[in-house]
C-alpha cells in the first residue's frame, strides 16, 4: 500500500487517512463499491459511493503515472542518462505533465532542427550566445564556417546556434510550466469558419466566428467546436496573445540587451512559434477536452441514473404497444412476470374497418389476458395510437400510459433480444421490450447499451472508454440500490450485480432453470465458480421473495443474520415478528449488539430493513397524460400551457416531450425565474413538469418552452456588472478581454458576452 498516494488522495478530497486506507484495503481486496458504501461502513466511516469511486479513480490515476515513471527510469537507464539526482526528480513528479517535462530533454527524437546544428559543431557556439555574457556572436560565428559540415555563412551558423538555444528554451521546465499557467488562465478558442464551408456547416453558423476564453468556456461549446473542426467546418485555435507568450519567455530567458541577448530573442519568438506553442496547445486542448468529456459524461450519468430509477408500474399484466400508422400496430400481452403470451397486429389508423377490428381484437385480448395497463411507445403514431386506446369503453379501467421507446429498436435487433425471441420479428421484440419497460424499466434498460437510450449530450464525441465506465458505475450503482430478485432477474440484470459479471450470471441462470427456484440465499453457494469472496459482494443484493427465510427477501446480508437471531432471542420472539411489529422492534437496544466488526451505522441499517424488508427505494408510478388534441408540432400555439415529461437534461437546458413527437428545449434561461447555472438543479428525466410554448419554428421542427410563470422575462442576478447601464464600461471591460485577455470576473460577464457578441461590442 502506497501511503503517499492515500495521504495525497486524503489531502485532495478533504478525507481522512484511514477512510482512504479502509478503502484503498478493501478495493484491493476485490470489494465492489456497492459493496463497499452498503455493508463496510464502519471500516470507511460511511463514505457514500461518490466518495468510495472518487478514492479509487484517483488510485488508478496514481497507480497510471507510477506506470509511467517506471517506463521514463527503465528509458533514461537505457540510454545511460539516469542518475541519483535525475531519479529522485522522476520519482518525485506530483502530475504526468510536470513527469514529461522531465523526460522532454533525455526523450529519443526525431532528427530536429537542433540536432542537425549540433551534428555541424554548432552547439559551443549556441551555448556561448546562450550564456549572454557581452560577446559578439557574428565575430564568434567565423570560426564555425565550414564548408564540409555544410556551414556555409556566418549567418548559418548563427541560425544553427539559434535552432539549438530554441530546442534549450523548449525542454526548459520553468518555461513550459509558466507557459502551461499562461494558457490555463488566458488561452482563448479562437473559431472561425472554414472557406467555402458556411452552406454545409450551417447548423455551427454560432460558430462562424466566435471567440471564446478557454477557461470559461462551457463542455457543450468546446465539444461543438471540436465536432465542426473534425468535419472540416470550423477551423479552431487555442492559445494566449502571442505577445503575452513571448513577453513571458523574454522575462525568462533574454537576460541583457547586447548583440548575444538579441540573438536568444530571436530564437525565444522561434522557440514558441514553432515548438512551445504548438505542445502547450496540444495540452490546453486535451485538458479543455478532458474537462468538457468530465462535464458532459457528469450530465449523462445524472440522466441515465433518473431513468434507471424512474418508478415502475409494478407486476402487472400489460399490452405493450409498438404503434405505426400503415405498417400497423404490433401488440403483445404480458403475464406480471413480463412472459410473452401473444402477439398479433391491428390497423387502428388505416380505415374505419380497420379501426372498428382493432377495437373489437383490442377489448377481447384485454378481456382474455386480463390486462392491467396498456404501454404505447411514443415514436411514430403513438399519439394517436393512445387516443385510440383511451376512446375503448373497456369493460374495467385500464390506463393507457406513454412509455418512452428509445433503444427499444436497438434491443429489438441485439443478440440478447434474439436469443430471447428468436422465432419473432423485430417489431414484436419491440413492443415487448415497451410493456416491460412500463413494468419494470431498470430491469429492460439495462439490456441496452446506456449510449442509444438518448439521455446524454455529445456521448459521441466524448472519451468513450472514460463513458463506459462512467456509465457502468452508475448502471451497477442503480442495480444494487434496488436489488434483484434472483428467482425472475435476467442475465444483463444479474450481470450487474456486485461481485458477478456474465458468467456467474449465466451459471446462476442455469442454476435456476435446471432445479427450479431458490428457496434461499444459501443455495446460492452451491453454483459452480461462484466462491466466497463472490457469494459475500453479491449476496445482500440478491433477493429471495418466497424463501424458507424471511432475512432472504430484505437487504439484511447473510454474515448479519446472527444478530437479528440475537435480537430475536432477547426478546423472545421469531424474525417475522420482528418484521412485522414495530413495537418489537422499539424494545430492542442496538448498544447491546455493538462489536469490534458491527458498530451503529449497521444496526441501523439492519433496523430499518425489518421494518420495510427488501424496499424498493424508487418512487411509485404515477399516471401521467399528454395534452387531449395537441398530438402534432402544427397544434402548438404560443402562449399555450402544456403538462410534459422531461427526457433529457443538458447544460444548457432541458428537453421536454408535450406529446407532439418533437421534444421541445427549455432553455437555462427559461427554466426559473431565479438565475439557474446548472439545469440539473431544477429539472430531473422522466420528470412531469408543466411548460408554456414560447414559439414553434416548424419548418426546422423545433419547439422553445419555459417554466417560467412569467416565458421570456428576463433574468435580473444580483450583481453590479450585468445591473449597471454603462455601456461605456461594459465596451471597456470587453476590450480588456480582447486585448489583454483579461480572464471574467464571473459568469454572468460569460453570459453578458455571449449574447451580445464581441464583435458588436
């Protein structure tokens, strides 16, 4: 165990040294990180999940630049450059960039500019003209003519020795991380649009010429422009005034004004004209990257963990409903575990004797399945299609509820929905996967890749290895929260329970088809390849609903059923009575059972499972319908009040489904009449909220809304730059910005900027 890494892991996230030890201990002891934040909290203190993934992303991070500096010591020892003194500076690099600063000098090359000028004898002379001592460099130059080492001229031995200083100046450590500040605090993206590319690349026309500072600029812009700058449209830069960048080298290394100092100027501008510049904005951009892909994944994430936990309907026996309008209706009914008893198509919007069938066959499924629900997708015809359910007079109610479908084709076309139904066309998949996605939508999603369920922003675009794992924490994290049920969970969802994966997954499906259901969670130990160390991460998270023991069904794990028996014992009673007696459960003193291993934190957790076993932590399904007779984007009007479901949160604002098969966007600006920064903080996806059309651009099928009482009235923060009148001053401080790349005081001067436009001002 690295104690410097956990000291510096502590320092970082404000934690103490033995949380970040119980964890770095018990990670590298194969725990999950459900695992970990449900049943290990007296060992981390009760750190939560986000703090348990924090501690080991940084582990990994460390873990990686320890990788690298035993690659730099193996090169540098390689090629005899390594001593004491240059292992210790290696070994003590805090970050990669201060680690490749140290390598850039000793790093094998390509033939450089540099390394031709020393192959001619050139480097002396550059190391005389570097030291600035007064000398005159044309008067030494002289010497270094020579024809056979092709120096022809005084001059080119001077623009040797100035290759060879440039290279000097480019390796330097101060250089690159005064440079690398520089850029940080005062690089601006510069965006303008490529020639002859403005009718191709119009949907980036904000971009056309844009100007922006790096250091405030939002993940969704930077990952815009990069997107038109890899399809040629934009041509984008990054980078302080070139003067500010000179000046600062000039400070660092021209040290007199004599005819020595002028020719390391000369070789400053060169250096950072065509060394530094191009690797430090090689760097600000792959950190401007890293941070906007942080951003957007963070964003992604919090959306997908909404919609894996959005309430589900329940067991209940369900049509599920893939609409269409010529193609027709594909209709399946479900048992309440979600089992495909029939399928079949109607033609509710083909003809009038196609509408008449289609209810006649629509109440006798309902009647002969005993249907409880219908769920329509809300793709092509769907509006219509739940119209046409709600107008059948049923014999009993039966709701008729919108299920968003995205990924539903996806699913439809995987191998899982093919090993499923392998006999059933793509439609059919379909429509089962909505009627179970109304049941139970955890269960169905996370047999889709997390990137088609369309809750992200630029998904594309980001790192999509950093994605995944993102994604998968939060998939895993959502599964373990609810639990499985071991006897009804499929493979995908089993998969992603702690301490299994898809061949424990497998086995137990198998485990369970071969000899019917679990009858407890000790039955578990007994499937092939599943061991000890697999059965402790995966067992409290596993659940038993009709098992000989009633412990089986609640999140009570396994190595904790001893002290329920003891409670039990001490009061004389059995462990459903516990469970279901609230006045048993208030007698108990939870001190009596403290131990070395089991401390409060536990016992409280185990108390409140007996008291609600196996709880289900989502919220309960609402019903929830779309405005009647507003089923197209031709039916808005402004000024119209709508009820809508949120479906995908971005940084810039929040989209929202009306029911028109065209989500509308709520901007930032729109959603409160409070200055809102984040629209996480006042919308969630699968959220009902009520809008008001501000306008409706049909031709280009898009929708602006807001939430606002009052759409449109402009935010008024409580700060003197965006409240005072001065134009005067507002010109000033932008030109600031413009010339001296003055960094924003705040981000209401961002949002001043943007909407005003520089150029204007």
């Amino acid at each position: 165990m690295n104690e410097i890494h956990i000291s510096n892991i502590a320092n970082a996230l404000s934690l103490n040294l033995s949380q970040v030890r119980a964890v770095t201990e018990l990670l590298g002891d194969g725990s999950t990180v459900p695992f970990i934040a449900r049943y290990r909290k007296e060992a981390t203190e009760s750190l939560d999940e986000v703090a348990i993934t924090s501690i080991r992303d940084m582990l990994e991070r460390l873990e990686e630049l320890d990788n690298r500096k035993e690659s730099v010591l193996k090169s540098l020892e390689q090629h005899g450059h390594l001593t004491d003194e240059l292992r210790e500076k290696v070994t003590d690099a805090p970050t990669l960039a201060v680690l490749e600063d140290i390598y850039l000098p000793f790093k094998p090359k390509r033939r450089t500019k540099a390394a031709v000028a020393r192959e001619k004898g050139l480097e002396p002379l550059a190391e005389l003209i570097f030291k600035q001592e007064g000398i005159d460099p044309y008067k030494e130059a002289v010497s270094y003519v020579d024809l056979e080492k092709e120096v022809v001229s005084v001059e080119d031995a001077l623009s040797g020795a100035r290759d060879i200083i440039a290279e000097i100046i480019n390796e330097d450590q101060q250089a690159r991380s005064s440079l690398r500040d520089l850029f940080s605090a005062k690089g601006m993206f510069i965006c303008k649009v490529a020639t002859g590319k403005e009718q191709e690349g119009i949907k980036y026309k904000d971009y056309f010429d844009w100007n922006e500072p790096a250091l405030t600029a939002p993940s969704h812009r930077v990952l815009a422009m990069r997107r038109g700058e890899k399809e040629d449209i934009l041509n984008l830069t990054l980078a302080p005034l070139e003067e500010d960048a000179v000046n600062l080298l000039v400070k660092l290394f021209v040290k007199t004004n004599g005819k020595d100092s002028d020719q390391v100027r000369i070789a400053v501008h060169d250096s950072y004209k065509r060394l530094l510049s191009r690797s430090m904005e090689t760097e600000a951009r792959l950190l401007t990257k890293e941070k906007a892909d942080s951003e957007a994944i963070r964003i992604f994430v919090e959306n997908l963990r909404h919609l894996l936990l959005s309430p589900p309907l329940g067991a209940k026996r369900v049509m599920g409903v893939d609409p269409g309008f010529k193609t027709g209706c594909k209709i399946v009914c479900l048992d309440r575990q979600g089992k495909l008893l029939f399928h079949d198509t109607i033609y509710p919007h083909f003809s009038e004797k196609g509408e008449n069938e289609a209810v006649f066959k629509a109440k006798e499924l309902c009647e002969r399945f005993e249907i409880e629900a219908i769920a329509v997708g809300n793709g092509t015809a769907g509006r219509e299609t739940e119209t046409f359910f709600r107008k059948i007079d049923f014999s009993r109610k039966i709701p008729v509820i919108m299920v968003n479908e995205s990924g539903a084709s996806i699913y439809s076309a995987s191998e899982t929905a093919r090993e499923e139904f392998p006999d059933l066309d793509l439609t059919v998949r379909g429509s089962v996967s909505i009627g179970r996605r109304l049941m139970d939508p955890l269960s169905e999603l996370v047999k889709i890749d997390p990137k088609s369920i369309g809750v992200g922003q630029y998904q594309h675009d980001v790192d999509q290895a950093a994605l995944k794992k993102s994604l998968d924490d939060v998939v895993i994290s959502c599964v373990n929260r609810v639990g499985v049920d071991v006897n009804r969970a499929s493979i995908q969802l089993l998969t992603y329970v702690s301490g299994l994966g898809p061949q424990l997954a497998k086995n137990i499906i198998a485990c369970r088809n071969e000899n019917g259901p679990f009858k407890a969670r000790s039955e578990l130990k007994n499937i092939p390849r599943l061991g000890v160390k697999a059965f402790e991460q995966s067992a409290g998270f596993l659940r038993i609903n009709e098992g000989s023991n009633p412990l089986d069904k609640s999140a009570v794990h396994p190595e904790s059923y001893h002290i329920v028996y003891k409670m039990a014992k001490d009061l004389s009673c059995g462990i459903e009575d516990l469970m279901n007696d609230a006045a048993k459960r208030s007698e108990i003193d939870i001190l009596k059972y403290v131990t070395e291993e089991v401390g409060i934190p536990t016992l409280n957790d185990i108390l409140e499972e007996l008291a609600k076993p196996g709880r289900d932590p989502r919220k309960e399904h609402e019903e929830f319908a779309f405005e009647s007779g507003v089923e197209k984007i031709e039916d808005l009007k402004p000024g119209m009040k709508l009820p809508g479901i949120v479906t995908n949160v971005t940084a810039f604002g929040a989209f929202v489904d009306v029911g028109v098969h065209q989500d509308g966007l709520v901007h930032v600006s729109e959603l409160s009449e409070r200055y809102i920064k984040n629209p996480g903080d006042v919308v969630k996806v699968h959220q009902k909220v009520t809008v008001t059309v501000i306008d409706v651009d049909i031709d280009r099928k898009r929708i602006s809304l807001s939430m606002k009482k009052t759409p449109g009235e402009k935010i008024k923060p409580e700060n003197s730059f965006i409240q005072t009148k001065d134009n005067k001053f507002i010109k000033k401080q932008m030109q600031a910005v413009r010339q001296k790349n003055t960094p924003f005081n705040n981000p209401f001067e961002q949002l001043l900027i943007n909407k005003v436009g520089i150029k204007q001002l």
